[in-house]
C-alpha cells in the first residue's frame, strides 16, 4: 500500500505525550460513504476482493438489491477503464448535500474514468434514485459505535505516545482519518494545502478483513485500526522534512531508490515516493520494535523488504539512532547521518 498516506479525525498537536492520547478522533464522511456505496456496488461483482463480512454489508446488500441494475451503475460498469479504490476520497471535496459539486479542488485526480462533471451527473441521480441518504442516516448510530470503538481501540494502545517518543520533536497538524467500512482492498492518504484543511493530514483507512476472526454476514463492525497503518501514517508528519530539506542531495542518488527488491526498476517519477515511503516504514517497524519488542519489529521490516530493497539495510543502520538517543535527541538530528549512510550505500 502506497501510503502517504487513511477514518475520521485524530487530532494530534503532539506537544506533549499526554496531549497527543487526548487529541484523537475518528468519524465516518457521509459523502464519501455515499461514494464507496456506488463505487461497491458497480463493481463489488467483478472484484476477487469482498467488502469484509459483517451485519453492516449485510444491510448493504439486501437495501440496495433493488437498485443493483440502476441507470448510473451500468453506465460506469460499462465504461473502459475503473477508477481506484480512493475514489471516495473525493466526498471531502464536495458540497456538504445533494446535488453535490465539487467545492474545494482535490490536488488528486480521484475520478480517471471520465470527466468529473459527468461522473458527478451519474452519480447524484444514483443518489436521489438509489435513496443513499436514507441508507446512510439509518446507519448513524452504527457509524458512531463504530468511531468510539476505534477511538478507544488506538488510545488504549498507547501507540500515539510511543511515536512521540521515538521522534522526539513537535509535528503540530489535525490527524485525520476516515473510515471506509465497504472498502477491503487498501488505505491511501488524502492531501489537500487548502486552506479549508489547514493543519489537517488525512487519511482514509479501509476495514480489511481479518480471515483469522471468520466473519460472517452475521458480524458486528468492530474496527479496530491496525496499529502499523496508524503508526506509518502518522509518521509521515514527522519525516515529511527529511525529503525536503535534502531534496537535492537526494535526487543525485535517486535510481538506490527505483529498484525493487524484485529487481523490477520503476519509473524516474516515483523516487519521491519510494523514498518516503522507505523512511516511514523503517521508522514504523523501528516504533513497533520499541513498544512491542525486536520480533513485531522483525516481522514489519521483513514484510516490507518484499518491495523495498533498501527496507532490511536501512532499519539495522537505524540501530544508531536507537543506541545514541542522548546524542540523537529527535529523528531531525539523526538525518545528516542518514543522509551519509544513503550517499555510500554500496548494496
């Protein structure tokens, strides 16, 4: 998962240990609820991968059976291409009622199957046809439960103290997560710089299924978000610097990070990324270490070298910082070192 990575709203000033376990939220979007909606039902048919079972899909499932064939529907199933599954990302970017437009410019292109306009024509007759509201409005108190579970699920945990601790400084900002419990097939970050989402960095998270706990139609919602994607997301706050303040230096050696662990060599654009993505998930596994012990810090590394060449090399050079934090006060003073380590990395 390509995260810059998201449920609602976690509000961390992270200013002190105590203040980032009382600044969270978590809420459900009624508008990107509303897209997840169509988007499933469009194409839910054709994916190998299912919305997770649960009483909630189940409701899904037998409300919408009426309107499985609707007008809007067939037209985007009959389109040449689908978007992806951060199409409901674009909810937060539209009109708060029907009929909704777009009110605020979303710096992601969520919808590459057409033409905005026309993909939101489609979809605000699916909505009045389809009654979404009425779907939606039903589930309120669900949505809630389902929020205050989270909530509580990610407080208890600790892990906000835990990052703080491991970064040693301020990464002042809104966390925002929101929850999208028909999708099953990934998470994805939500950038925006404008001033409607000042301070705020969101992300959408999906209720993936867990084949351990055999749900059924018959079971509760209980999302409990997965402590590595809450830890990787809000760890880009805190080394989103590191690319910035060495953007030059970096770009010099940026095919070290545009080979797989496969060998398969990706495209000259998505250096930014895959180094991004590289530092959070050393630093991710490196928090999980620390809070649960070297084997889920093993576990998370390994499971990252699968794409990432550099994964495994980089999270032993991390041993430095972990050894040294009465000279590494924060993850900021570890950075020149890091930056030496990747100019001479001769793997």
């Amino acid at each position: 998962m390509k995260l810059k990575f998201i449920l609602t709203g976690i509000f961390i000033t992270f200013l002190s240990t105590g203040k980032a376990q009382e600044n969270l939220d978590v809420k459900v979007d009624h508008r990107m609820e509303a897209l997840s909606i169509f988007y499933t039902l469009a194409t839910v048919d054709t994916m190998d991968i299912k919305p997770t079972p649960s009483n909630y899909y189940k409701d899904f499932k037998t409300y919408f059976e009426p309107y499985k064939n609707h007008k809007a529907l067939n037209w985007y199933r009959n389109l040449e291409s689908w978007d992806g599954y951060d199409i409901a990302s674009l909810g937060l970017f539209l009109s708060e009622d029907y009929p909704f437009e777009i009110k605020t410019k979303p710096e992601v292109n969520y919808i590459r199957s057409t033409s905005k306009d026309t993909f939101l024509y489609h979809f605000n007759e699916f909505y009045k046809d389809c009654k979404v509201k009425k779907f939606i409005k039903k589930h309120k108190k669900l949505y809630k439960s389902v929020c205050e579970t989270a909530k509580d699920s990610v407080k208890k945990s600790g892990i906000l103290n835990e990052i703080q601790s491991f970064y040693g400084k301020s990464a002042e900002g809104k966390f925002v997560i929101y929850i999208d419990l028909l999708n099953n097939m990934g998470n994805n970050a939500i950038p925006s710089n404008n001033v409607n989402f000042k301070d705020n960095r969101m992300f959408r998270l999906a209720y993936l299924n867990n084949e351990d706990k055999n749900l059924t139609d018959e079971s509760p919602v209980m999302f409990t978000p997965y402590l590595n994607v809450v830890t990787h997301e809000i760890s880009h706050l805190f080394v989103q610097d590191f690319l910035q303040n060495y953007k030059n230096d970096l770009s010099k050696i940026k095919t070290l990070f545009l080979t797989t662990s496969k060998g398969e060599k990706l495209d000259e654009s998505k250096w930014e990324n895959e180094l991004d993505e590289l530092i959070v998930r050393v630093c991710t596994a490196r928090i999980l270490e620390q809070k649960f012990g070297k084997e889920e810090g093993l576990k998370e590394i390994e499971n990252q070298s699968r794409h990432f060449k550099l994964a495994i090399p980089l999270y032993d050079f991390f041993e430095n910082y972990i050894l040294n934090r009465e000279k590494y006060k924060s993850i900021a003073d570890f950075y020149p070192q890091i930056m030496e380590y990747l100019k001479t990395y001769e793997g």
